[in-house]
C-alpha cells in the first residue's frame, strides 16, 4: 500500500487522520471508537487506543515506520475498550487518573479478570480483542494532577464523575483540541454511571467543566463518533444535555442518536431503558437520581 508523510507521522495501512496541527485519529470499526496520536518533541502520547488486536499491531507498525516511539499513554477512564494496549508500542508509562487505575487495579487483582472482561466485551467481537498481560497496566497520577507528564504539547486533565470513575478529558491547549473520552458523542446517547449516588448531577457536572473551557476548544474528538470543530462544541454540549435532563425530569428523551445506538448492535441494545428504570427505581426507593 502507497504510503504518505504527514508531518512527522506515517499514514498509510491504519489511516491516520489529521485532525489539528501534530494531533492524528484513527476510527475504529467497533463504535467508531477513537484513537488518538499526538506528536511531541521525543515522540508521541497516545490516547485510548484500540479496538482489534490488527488495529492496534497496524498502530504500532505504522508509528515505528514513521520514526515515532510512544512515549506516554493515557486511557480516559475504566472500561475495557479504553485500556487495550500492543507490546509493539512498547513499554512507556499508560497513565490515568487515580481513581480510574484504582478501578483498574481492583479488577486486575481477580485471578478471574480474563473472563469477567471476556464477558463485557460483544461476543461478535471478543475473539478480536486482545486481553492480555498489558491489558490495563495503567499508573494512577496522584490526586489532582492538572497536566500529563510528558514532553509534548501542554495537555490538561479535566477530570469528572460522568461515565465512569476516574473519567478524564483531556485538552490539547496548544492544539485547541479537546478529547472528551465517552463523551460529546454524534451517534452515542449520554452513558450515565451506574454505580454513582447522583449520575445525573455528576453528568450535568462534567458538562458544566466542558462548557467553562469551550471557548478554547476548536477541534472535540468524542470517544465514538465523529470529530467536530467549533462550530459544532456547544451543539455536543446542548445535545448531551438534554437527553439527561430529560432523563432527570421523567420525561421521554427524544434523541436522534438512540438509532445510531441501535445500529451498534449488542455492544449498545437496551442501553437507554436500563438507564430509564435504574432511574426509576432510584426516586422509587427515594435515592439520589
């Protein structure tokens, strides 16, 4: 295959895409889950790569064929398809954020981890996703950390309560680029946690940090999904609001991306009602919603 230089970064087998100055996405087939490369000064950050063990070998074929080392990873929070990882990418430090790697941690520890991850993962899929020895080997940054450590363009950790524990967006401030993990989604509903005492307020709260950095934001690169520019920040906020006000208020969540949603199979059927009676049954039982 014919391959052509951007930058510093090979694009070729993997499509690498550029999408701000020295920052790349690859779309995955699996959800248009989102990768992201981000070139520094000794090399480059990558950021929840994935899905299929091809995808991630091609990854790493095509940043070695391009001179670049992976010098730092980062996974944005918990879940299985934002902490795979390729020997070939070599062994530099996969950061996250405290409670995210604690997360992490306490799921590793099960001698039974292999499986129990086996069974979150669509089983259309499963045989294609590499759970191994460096699944999830995430260092926690200590609490409060502001800025990944690495040597590169600035990029800022907003961390927040939606999703998942230990959730991180992250803002590129030199690029204007905002990755906002499982978040700000075109074809994905709002994912509350389901495991939190407020889901809604913690979700309404992490759209209020977007909101507050919007202004410095010219590029958000969801989790799944497709990239926008600008123009296009404050709609993501708006949409994704809505649907959980809507869900907070009682009230039927009139959504365009709930087909997108059923497009993607068992990885995202009956998502939405789930939420709709965890909800229910929390003001049922006079719990926080």
């Amino acid at each position: 295959m014919s391959r052509s230089t951007i930058g510093n970064v090979t694009e070729g087998a993997l499509m690498l895409r550029q999408v701000a100055e020295r920052v790349w996405v690859h779309e995955s087939e699996f959800m248009q889950s989102n990768a992201v490369v981000v070139q520094g000064d000794a090399g480059v950050l990558l950021v929840d790569p994935g899905v299929r063990t091809d995808e991630l070998a091609c990854l790493a074929t095509d940043l070695a064929g391009s001179g670049q080392a992976v010098v730092a990873g980062f996974s944005t929070h918990p879940h299985w398809d934002h902490l795979l990882w390729d020997v070939r990418l070599g062994a530099a430090p996969r950061y996250g954020t405290a409670r995210c790697a604690a997360v992490i941690g306490a799921r590793l520890s099960d001698p039974e981890w292999k499986a129990a991850v086996a069974g979150m993962i669509p089983p259309e899929i499963v045989e294609q996703v590499p759970l191994d020895d460096v699944f999830g080997r995430v260092t926690g940054l200590p609490a409060e950390t502001k800025r990944i450590p690495w040597d590169g363009p600035g990029v800022r950790i907003l961390e927040h309560h939606a999703h998942a524990p230990g959730h991180a967006a992250l803002l590129i401030e030199e690029r204007g680029v905002l990755v906002a993990g499982d978040m700000l989604s075109d074809v994905l509903i709002p994912m509350l946690n389901p495991m939190a005492p407020d889901p809604i307020d913690d979700y309404l709260a992490a759209l209020r940090l977007f909101e507050s950095v919007a202004g410095d934001v010219d590029v958000v690169i969801p989790g799944h999904g497709s990239v926008c520019g600008a123009d296009q920040v404050h709609a993501r906020i708006d949409q994704d609001r809505a649907y959980v006000e809507a869900m907070r208020d009682g009230g039927l969540a009139s959504d365009k991306r709930l087909s997108h949603s059923a497009a993607f199979g068992t990885a995202m059927s009956g998502v939405h009602e789930r939420q709709v009676q965890r909800l229910a049954q929390s003001k049922h039982d006079g719990m926080p919603r």
